[in-house]
C-alpha cells in the first residue's frame, strides 16, 4: 500500500491506496488542462454533459438482463467515454 500526500483542500480523500490499482500512464499532452478551466464544486464534483451515446449492451446474469450504455461525457477535462 502507498500513503500520498494531499493538499489540504483534498483532506476528506482516503490518502492510502493498493499497489493493485496503479496502471502505467501513457503521457498524452492532452491530458494537461489549466486550473482555472475546471470549476471544482464543495462536494469535489464536477459538472459535465453527456455528449454522445457510443453503444449499448444487454448481459445475462443468471436470470437477470442488466443493460448498459456507453456514454461520451464532455466537461473541462475534455471527452472521457464510460
């Protein structure tokens, strides 16, 4: 496990994570957006709209169907699809 250091704003987060949730990050410049595009909410959420819908699917778990959509969000970050 590894213990991060926050800032203060950031202090209600739980600080410790597993080494199972790290992934290799793949630099892309789009990645980097300016602080003072992004409008941080009290609750640490952001607005964003969804864009598009990209597919959907139905699975079978045992006698249950659960439908998904794939969804294309648009916010200050950029498109993130999920």
């Amino acid at each position: 496990a590894y213990r991060i250091a926050l800032p203060p704003s950031l202090s209600n987060l739980h600080d410790v994570f597993h080494v199972s949730q790290l992934r290799r990050y793949i630099a892309d410049p789009s990645h980097v957006i300016e602080a003072d595009d992004v409008q941080v909410r009290d609750n640490l959420t952001v607005e964003t709209v969804p864009l598009r819908i990209e597919g959907r699917e139905v699975k079978k778990l045992r006698n249950k169907e659960i439908a998904s959509v794939k969804v294309v969000w648009g916010g200050p970050a950029g498109e993130n699809a999920t």
